[in-house]
C-alpha cells in the first residue's frame, strides 16, 4: 500500500472527509444547544372546557425545558397528560420558535363509584366534577362493557321515560340497573339487552298500569317478568 500513491490520497481524502464531517455535527451540537432558539410561544390547540390557563401555564414553566431542537416532546406530552381532565396530547414543533400542544379532553359519561369518572370510551380516569351523571360499579377491566350497556339502555328505555341513574356489573357478571325513579331492574348475566327491550315494549301495557310503582322488576323470566312492590310481588308476562 505504501508503494501506492492513489491509494493512500484516496485514505487522506476519507480521513479528511470523516474529520470534516465530525467537526461539521460537534458544531452542529453546540449550535442546538445555545440559547439562540428558545420556544417563545406556547400555542394550545383544540377545545377545553376543564382544563385551566394556570394549569398549562404551570406545565410550561415547570416541565418544557430546553430550546426549539432540544426540547423533549415524548416528556413535553406526558407532563400535559397528567392533567386531570387530559385524555390525549399531541406535541409538535413549528419553526421557528412555536410549540404546538394539540390538547383532547375527557368527556364524562359517568361516575366510577366513588373512585372517579369514565369517559365516552368507557376509560376511569380521576377528575372532580359537580355535574349529575349516573354511576358504575362492578369489575375496572369491565368500564368498557358498563359504557356500551348503559349507552343501550338508555336508549331503550328514553321512550318509556325512564332515566339510567345506576349500572352495576357483579363478579358473577350480573347487570342491575337503578333507575332515575327509583325503580331496580334485575337482567341477570344473559340477553339482558334483549330481556330489557321486551321490558320498554311491554312497560305501557303493564307496569305502567299499576296503582304503585314497583320496587324491583325482575327481568330473568325467559317469558316475562316479576314485579315487587315492597312486600307484594306481581307477575306479568311479555307475551301478552
């Protein structure tokens, strides 16, 4: 090699090239890192009704650090999500000095017990709210099947009149259903969307016909449903 002379231009030229390169991105490095592109506006995207001027503005004082290139936005965003009410975040740069923060609020369908809320897709998340939403018990990896069912339940009943004030999923997966009157409706663990429509189609003809309003309706009849009203009990068949 040494007796070579194109080859060893042709190794001065790489070395050469390789040293320029890494002289290229340390100068590149320290540039990024030099207070001459710092984020100057905040800029918050999409509609929020809970979440507060103060709590963005405390997020950005506290958790954005860096400059334009430096900043983090994986962690940018997971500071925003801890925000009660914040479902989702969407972090992006926009040259040459503006953070884009794309907020998602929860909309909350009801009440988690005494733990929280659950949204419209049927997630717990913590947040306060004074608004009059109707409550879920039963299992926290069944929310989503407790958001779907009431959402159908409420459907079915809304032509009755009738209002979902309560669901409750057992370990036995069992529903029960309060509703905004008072009245209990047992559908027990099969069809119990099929149980409560036959329910709603025969409430005008029968329950709604009583002199008293029943306690409990019990919806585990394959041809009917039984009705109690404090220590009576009434029969009432769906065929009818």
């Amino acid at each position: 090699m040494w007796d070579r002379p194109e080859l060893l231009t042709a190794a001065a030229n790489l070395l050469y090239g390789l040293a320029i390169v890494a002289l290229m991105y340390m100068v590149l490095i320290i540039a990024i890192h030099l207070p001459i592109f710092p984020v100057r506006e905040v800029k918050v995207l999409g509609e929020v009704s809970h979440v507060t001027r103060d709590q963005i503005e405390t997020v950005v004082r506290n958790e954005l650090k860096g400059n334009f290139f430096t900043i983090n936005l994986d962690g940018s965003r997971g500071a925003f999500e801890k925000l009660p009410w914040v479902r989702r975040v969407n972090v992006r740069r926009h040259w040459p000095d503006r953070l884009e923060v794309a907020l998602e609020e929860h909309v909350a369908l009801a009440r988690w017990g005494d733990e929280g809320l659950v949204n419209t897709f049927g997630e717990v998340f913590e947040a306060a709210s004074d608004a009059r939403l109707p409550v879920f018990t039963g299992p926290k990896e069944a929310s989503h099947d407790l958001a779907d069912n009431y959402t159908r339940f409420q459907q079915l009943l809304a032509p009755v009149g009738k209002k979902v004030a309560e669901v409750n999923l057992s370990a036995r997966r069992a529903w029960r259903v309060r509703l905004a009157d008072g009245m209990t409706l047992e559908l027990g663990r099969e069809q119990v969307v099929a149980r409560l429509e036959k329910f709603a189609g025969a409430y005008a003809s029968s329950v709604a016909l009583m002199r008293e309003p029943p306690a409990v309706v019990d919806l585990r009849y394959p041809n009917g449903f039984a009705v109690r009203v404090r220590d009576l009990k009434w029969t009432g068949n769906t065929k009818a």
